[in-house]
C-alpha cells in the first residue's frame, strides 16, 4: 500500500498519469482529499471519476478537532481495481448520536466498478464485478465474489454474501455465481481477463 | 444474467441422455430447439468430471448441502436449527415485507447528544422504503434478539375495528379468541392426529393402523395375514375422533372475519392488500396492516457430485469466511473458451477504457454487407489439440445470416509455458498474423495457446432491426492424452453464441 503521490511521474501527453507502484489515475478524474485516499498499485481511476477522500471522520465531527493531526484514510483501494468513467466513490456517512459522521470506505483487489456508478459502501471485497450505473446505498458490504448487474441499487446496511448475483431495485439476491467465476485460462487471444478474476491484464492494457 | 456481448454459451451433454452411453454416437444438437435453452450455459456455471470426461451442467450435478448460513449476518446455522426453527435466520436479521430490503433496527427517539445511552423502545425501518415496524404496532423493548420479542408478541388486532351491523351474526357470548397463525394451528392439528393414531393403533384390525406403515404393529399384522395358523378374529375399528375444539386445531368458519375482510377490501382498494410476491413472502397476510417482517432465509454452502459417477467436482470449505474450495473441477480449465470480437477491433479489455465504457464497441450488421469477426479458441489443456469447427450455413433465429468460417480446421498450442509469450511480448509482437486481408484456410492469428479464425457473417435483405445474431458453432478437439489412453479422442461441443445487434 502506498499512498498515491500526485504526479511523480509525468507521461508526456497520455490521459493517464501513472504513480510509482503503477496506479494510472486518468487526468480528467475529480479527485478531492488526496491525503486520505490510498490506491494499492495497479489500480485505475477513469475519466470523471470522483473521489471524496476530504469527506472523513475527523473533519466532520465537530467534537474532538484534530484529535492526533494526522488526517485518517477515508477511501482506500486495493490492488488491480478498476473505477470505471462518471463513478462516484464517497465514503458512508450517517447520523450518529446527533453528529454527522463519515465512516471510512474500503475496496478490495481487483474489483470492476462499471460507469456511472455511485458508491458509498462500507466495505467492498476482492473479486467484485458491479455493472454500470448501479447505486451502492451508504453501508452496503459486498464480500468476496460477487457479481452486482446494471442499473441496481443495493439499498442500504444491506451485507451481499460470497458468491452471489445481485439485482434489482431494492437490490436481491437472484442467483449465485457459478463455480468458474473469476477463472481465466492464462494467454487467451487478447482476452486475458473475465469478470471476477485477476484484473491485471485489464489495467496493463488501459493506457 | 445481464448480457455481456458478445457472450458464448456451452452446451451440456445432457441435451442428448444417450451421449453418456454411446460417445460416439453423432447427434446433431439444435440450439433453436425449446429444449437446448435448458443445457446451455455460460462456461463458468459448467464443471467438468474427471471420469466421464464430460461438462457437467447444474443440471447434471447432485448437490450436498455442506452448511447453512444467514446471508444477513454471515453466522452458520448448525442443520439441527434448521430442522427445528426451519430455513430461516434466529437472530436479528428481517426483510421489509413492502421491498425486501433488510430492515434496520433503531430507537424510536434517537438520542440528542454522544452522552446518552440507546434506550428503548426500537423499531425496525426499511432504510429503502418508508415501511418500519410502526406500520403495524410493533415495538421492541431491546434491539438484539428481534426473533425472540416477536414470537412472544401477539399478532396485532386489526387497524380498523368493524361493527357489524347485523346482530345476528355477531357473536356477543364468547370473548374473541386470539386468531392462531397457519403454523400454530398446523401444529395443533398434527398433534392431535398424532396422538390419536398411537392411541388407536393398539387395537389390532383398527382401520388407520393401515396406514401407519412402519409400525411394529402393522408388520405383526402383515405376518399374521400370511400365517397358516388360525385366523385371527377381524375387530371392527374404532371410530377415529375429529378435531371438535380450539385446542385439537379446529377453525370454525368466522362470518364475522369474512365481513370483515370484505370492509377492509373495500376501505383499502387494491393499495391496500399485498399483492404478487409481496404476498408470496408473506404467506399469512392479506392486507399491507397485517404483513409482518419477513425473517431472512438461509443460504447453504453445496457441494457438487457428477450424477454419472458420483465424482466430487467441487467441494467448497466449510468455515463461511473462506470462499476457497477443497475441490473444484472447472469446466473451464479443461475445455477451450470461446470467444469473438469484430475483425480489426482490439481486444474486449480495450473497449473498457472508452468513456462510453462497456458496450460501446457492439457493433450493428448491414444487411447484404459481409461483416468479419474474430474467433478465438483458447486452450487451456497442456497437450496441443487438433480443433475441427463446423456452423450451419444459414442461422436461424430472429437474423437471418449466412455464415462462412473460414479456417475450419487447425492446431492449437500446448498451454505449457507461460514464460514464452510473456518473453515474446517484450519482443514486440507476440501473435503471428493479424494483418492482411482475411484468407480462406488461414490461420487469422495465432498465439502459445490460443488461435483465431475468420468468420464472416452475411445479414439476409430481411433482417430484423434491433435483434440479436447468434451463431452456433460446434467444436470438436482431439488430443493425444501421453499415456492415457482412454483420453485419446475427445469429442465436445461448444456453442457459441456471439450477439450483434443487426440493422
């Protein structure tokens, strides 16, 4: 883990700006609160993504200002992850004893998270494939596996066990993936990526 | 499933019953057919047996349940539980009975500042619609153990109290009795018969002992009919009683409720009554006032065994935080993957990165204009394989096509060594081919272990706007198995379906 540095490394004129553990962070992408967000390396951020990383604990509850200066991660994301064009990423929030409060906001490794979605999960676990335009309520926990398909909203504290399919608006569990899912014979012919599985040749040949 | 294109499905054996007895027999299998719908699948839902050499489908698999879990809290649910409590969570976990969403507890009041504690009383929201547990007078004085505060809590009077107008169908001599739920009366009426069959099934010759089949007593009887001995004296049976009060689990039919349904219908409008799967979850409920949170059902862990051979082909681990298998056998790993793109496209991983994202790239057939794709076989064996394609020349389905591959018939590689491409990768230019014009008997491009050939696709003058061209194709792999000889020829067919809309 390594916490994203802005432009440690300049490609001339390429939409993508790529760190040092090789995260390409596209240059159109809105990201705010950089301190607080932390990409795991490999991991792509597209065109119009927003990242809320100013949105965390310690800046909105009003009772402990400060309490060690060091500001806290809000959004961290792991290893070959891929935020697709338009996708809102904001860390959970909720009205606690009568404090506003942001809750931080973690995705695993290699997670596909479709255009224009908007997520505010609490957690969302390794090997997830979440299709366009789908809305993650505040609070939602992917685990490990899991397929969400378009336009579905996950309503919120909602917790998706490993290995399901989940549809619809209220989101459900409509099915389980098979026993396949993520499983990709190595070398295909220019595909060398499924859904669910290792995302890494998607992120090497996104440039 | 949502529809990726293009996508490929595979046929399952198990379309044709005799296949697993005569392998060589040649079926043609029909994709149109109603039937090929049920043994074709995305290959990631297919495993594959070891014995039969053959793709399992789900539908040729025998599962085993290996444990049971709430999906809500992720806690296993010991099989005893389930037995007794039935297929449902016994902790806090309930669905809205308006949208299925899960239900969250919360105080009624909220509390003001950080310093106070969370006091009662709790209701249970639906943070996606605006049900709570309110809607129907449900209160709870503690916010873990919902199951528990339930069950002991009665089943509220109806909202809307209705006076009946005619006095004589109002019953004004008995209190009204709690109205029981389906279970409890099932309950009491099961008991009661119970009962009466042990009671009775003393008295030989009695009528219901016929029934208890397994009885020690009915065996006793079957062997005396049998004996040679004197005949035993035929008793007549006892009567059976019938359930004749409350408690045995008799309902008496009540005019009065029946009045009062028709009022409530008649207040409430069709808002008012839960309707399709709303009362599908909510078996006992008629009207909205009366559904009451759905406990979530559980989810098992399955193990899978070829129906053929009883083989394991997967086996996942017991513990619900782990999602590893002890054993999986993945169709994918030991038959060629599938797949198509448009000719002169890049590969699917690149159609990503466009703004537009996924989709972008399906591309539309004109009619009478030939069209290329790309077919490219995967292999994930480790020996070569000797690959034989054949399609019917016209498809049939919504599009009409004509459909031409051009290179039927080729090799592909050993998936042996992965250093070899990734090395030829640094080379620049990994894959022969990939250039030119598209040949007849050519190889379009190839790689270590993958292969692509050209299909070109002519759309009939007719076709349909905004439908979707699929194209069957079946695959015959040979392979020499070194040392095995029972693997030697192996016949498998794959069809795939690439989608295009056309028009």
């Amino acid at each position: 883990m390594s916490t994203r540095t802005t432009a440690s490394r300049k490609v001339a004129k390429g939409e993508y700006i790529e760190t040092d553990s090789g995260n390409k962070v596209s240059r159109r992408a809105n990201i705010s609160g950089t301190a607080n967000i932390t990409l795991g390396g490999k991991t792509v951020i597209m065109a119009d993504v927003h990242l809320r990383g100013d949105l965390t604990r310690t800046s909105s509850s009003s009772s402990k200002p400060g309490a060690d200066g060091k500001p806290s991660t809000s959004i961290s994301i792991g290893r070959c992850t891929v935020v697709s064009t338009g996708t809102v990423v904001k860390p959970p929030m909720r009205m606690s004893r009568g404090v506003f409060t942001f809750y931080p906001l973690k995705i695993g490794d290699n997670v596909f998270i479709g255009p224009n979605c908007h997520i505010q999960a609490a957690s969302i676990s390794s090997h997830v494939h979440i299709g366009a335009h789908a809305v993650l309520q505040p609070f939602v926990m992917v685990r490990e596996n899991v397929k969400i398909l378009p336009h579905s909203v996950v309503p919120a504290g909602m917790i998706i066990p490993p290995n399901s399919v989940v549809a619809g608006r209220p989101a459900r569990i409509v099915g389980e993936v098979g026993e396949g899912w993520g499983v990709v014979v190595p070398g295909g012919g220019g595909e060398g990526w499924v859904e669910g599985g290792d995302l890494r040749e998607l992120v090497r040949s996104i440039r | 499933m949502a529809t990726q294109f293009p996508y490929t499905y595979y046929s399952c054996p198990c379309i044709n019953p005799t296949d697993s007895t005569l392998p060589e027999q040649d079926d043609t299998f029909d994709p149109s057919s109603p039937r090929a719908a049920f043994s074709l699948y995305p290959l990631e839902h297919l495993l594959y047996c070891t014995e039969c050499h053959q793709v399992r489908c789900p539908r040729c698999t025998a599962e085993e349940v290996v444990c049971w879990y709430c999906p809500s809290c992720l806690f296993e649910v010991p099989s005893s539980t389930v037995r007794s409590e039935g297929n449902q969570c016994t902790r806090s976990c309930y669905n809205c009975p308006q949208c299925t969403a899960p239900l969250a507890v919360n105080p009624l009041d909220p509390p003001e500042s950080t310093s106070e504690t969370l006091t009662g009383p709790f209701i249970l929201t639906c943070p996606y619609c605006t049900w709570s547990s309110l809607d129907i007078d449900l209160k709870f004085d503690k916010p873990n153990n919902i199951t528990g505060q339930l069950s002991g809590s009665k089943r509220p009077e109806p909202s809307t109290p209705v006076d009946t107008p005619d006095p004589d169908l109002s019953r004004a001599s008995s209190p009204k009795p709690d109205p029981k739920t389906r279970d409890e009366v099932f309950t009491a009426l099961n008991a009661f018969y119970k009962n009466q069959i042990t009671h009775d099934v003393d008295a030989p010759g009695h009528a219901f002992a016929e029934q208890a089949f397994s009885s020690p007593h009915s065996i006793s009887r079957l062997l005396n009919l049998y004996s040679t001995g004197k005949k035993l004296k035929r008793q007549r049976p006892k009567p059976m009683s019938e359930a004749l009060t409350p408690a045995d689990g008799l309902v008496l039919f009540d005019p009065e409720s029946e009045l009062d349904t028709i009022k409530r219908t008649a207040a409430g409008g069709w808002e008012g009554t839960l309707g399709g799967d709303k009362a599908a979850i909510n078996t006992e409920a008629r009207f909205v006032d009366d559904a009451r949170p759905v406990a979530s059902l559980l989810r098992t862990k399955r193990a899978k065994r070829c129906r053929a051979c009883r083989t394991l082909l997967s086996r996942p681990e017991p513990k619900i935080s782990t999602t590893r298998y002890k054993i999986r056998v993945v169709a994918g790993s030991n038959v060629p993957r599938v797949g198509l793109r448009p000719l002169g496209a890049k590969a699917r991983a690149t159609a990503v990165s466009g703004l537009g994202g996924l989709g972008a790239e399906v591309p539309s057939l004109k009619p009478l204009l030939p069209s290329h794709f790309v077919l490219t076989l995967t292999n994930p064996l480790f020996d070569a394989v000797k690959v034989t394609l054949a399609t019917a020349r016209d498809t049939t389905g919504p599009v009409k096509a004509r459909v031409t591959i051009l290179c039927p018939a080729f090799e592909v590689g050993a998936n042996t060594d992965v250093w070899d491409e990734a090395l030829a990768r640094d080379g620049g230019g990994g894959s022969q081919g990939g250039g030119g014009v598209p040949e007849a008997g050519k190889v379009w491009e190839r790689g270590r272990n993958w292969v692509g050939v050209v299909v070109e696709v002519v759309p009939a003058g007719d076709a349909v706007r905004g439908e979707v061209l699929e194209i069957a194709v079946f695959v015959r792999v040979e392979y020499e198995a070194g040392g095995d000889l029972d693997g030697a020829g192996k016949r498998e067919v794959g069809f795939c379906n690439p989608i295009w809309s056309s028009g």
